[in-house]
C-alpha cells in the first residue's frame, strides 16, 4: 500500500493496535502532527504495538514535558507497563531519543 506520509501508514492498512483508546483518525492526527514538530517517521508496527523514529527531538525540557503529556494521553499503557520507573525523568529523555515505542493492552 502506497500513502503520501507515514503517519497515514496504520490507517491506510486497517491497524487496529491501539483500538481501546483512540480511532484511526485521531491515530493519525496525532501522528501527522509529530512528524511536522519532530520529524516523526512509522518504522514498524505489531499486533499491539508502534514504533516511530524522532529525527528532532524536542529541544528543551518544557517542551518535553509538554510532549510526554502527549504521549500518555495516547498511550497511558506504555507508562503503566513500568512502574518502576521514573516518570519525572521521562521528559529528560525524550530530548535525547532517536525513537519512541508505543504499547496499547
């Protein structure tokens, strides 16, 4: 299946990963709104699952915070996954990662 922008990709081919919390056009629009900010591309996705690689990352910690608000409205699974972790520090990394994985139960 050919699409314009990768962001289109899951919606074009009927993926349904992250079906209990957001639709198909909200997927995309959330989507097509990364790739303009942060230059966002769909590398891969599974039955559950969604990777995307970051070709600019946010360049400062408020507009991480900002962006991990983001994620976890789409996605509140992949921070309840791991407990144990720093959700304080979440933003910190964002800054710095080349990709983001997202996991819908």
């Amino acid at each position: 299946m050919e699409v314009a922008r990768s962001a289109d990709l899951p919606a074009a081919v009927g993926w349904r990963g992250p079906a209990n919390h957001v639709d198909a056009a909200g997927l995309t629009a959330v989507l097509r709104s990364w790739e303009h900010r942060f230059g966002i591309r769909v590398v891969g996705f599974e039955h559950s699952t969604l990777h995307v690689s970051v070709a600019s990352p946010p360049t400062s910690y408020a507009l991480a915070q900002a962006l991990g608000q983001e994620h976890y409205a789409l996605c509140p699974d992949v921070f309840h996954e791991y407990p144990e972790a720093d959700w304080d520090a979440y933003p910190s990394e964002l800054v710095h990662r080349g990709d983001w994985r997202f996991w819908w139960d």
